[in-house]
C-alpha cells in the first residue's frame, strides 16, 4: 500500500470486490445507481460523509489511511499544553500500527529506502527504527 499517494476510488473498488460487494446492494446503501456508484471508483478524493457509509459499508477504518500518511508524511507539531486557545484534543505522541512499521521493514527489505533515508523522510527516531528492524525483520 502506497501511503504517499491514496486513491480512495481504487482502493474502494478493490476492497468491495474482495469482499463480493454486490453492486445493487452498495448502490441501495450509498443511495445512488449504477452510473454514480462507477464515477466513485474514479474518485481520488472524496467527501468524508461518503466514506464513512463506504467504511460501514464494507466494514474498514478508510479514515486509517489517511491517518497513516498524516503519520508518515505529516508528523504532528508539538503543541504548549498550557496553551488556553487549543480546543482539539492534543495526542502524547504517534502511535504507529503493525500497517505502518510493515511499510517501512517492507521499504528496507526491498531496498526502496535506506534505514537514514527512512528516518530523514518519516521523522522515525533511530532507536525505534533498529528495534523494529530487529523485531520484524523477515531474514531473521
């Protein structure tokens, strides 16, 4: 799965045939006909009221990949707690899934991205890096 780069269409066209979606049952969900239901699968990007229906739907966190690459690409900026303005929710640190460190041990193993590549791009601290490599690490 390629984090950087999501095309929602494709990934919902994908996921629905894996799970033999049939087609009058997404169109009777998604209140929309066959012609509607084609033109989602070309979508890029689309309304997050659609894919929460899409996610209950098809019974998948869509939402997850885009938090992925927000984790990847986008990492969050520290914020002063002490702050008074901040009315979001404010996270201790990134919590990374079994998903995300399978991409980057996938990324090393492929040769794609050296572990300093890796750690300069995604902003992953050396240490957590190496215990994942020592962990996960298929050859091991």
């Amino acid at each position: 799965m390629n984090f950087k780069d999501i095309h929602i269409g494709l990934i919902l066209q994908q996921t629905a045939k894996e799970c033999n979606l049939d087609t009058e049952r997404a169109c009777k969900f998604l209140d929309c006909d066959i012609k509607e239901l084609e033109n989602m699968y070309k979508e890029k990007c689309m309304n997050t009221d659609l894919l929460i229906r899409w996610s209950k739907l098809l019974k998948y966190d869509f939402f997850r990949l885009y938090s992925h690459h927000l984790i990847l690409y986008a990492p969050a900026a520290r914020f002063d707690k002490a702050s008074p303005s901040a009315t979001l929710p404010h996270f201790r640190k990134n919590l990374y899934t079994m998903e995300i460190i399978d991409f980057i041990i996938e990324l090393i193993e492929t040769g794609q991205k050296t572990e300093l590549q890796i750690r300069n791009e995604y902003n992953i601290p050396k240490t957590t890096l190496i215990k994942w490599i020592k962990k996960y690490r298929r050859d091991n």
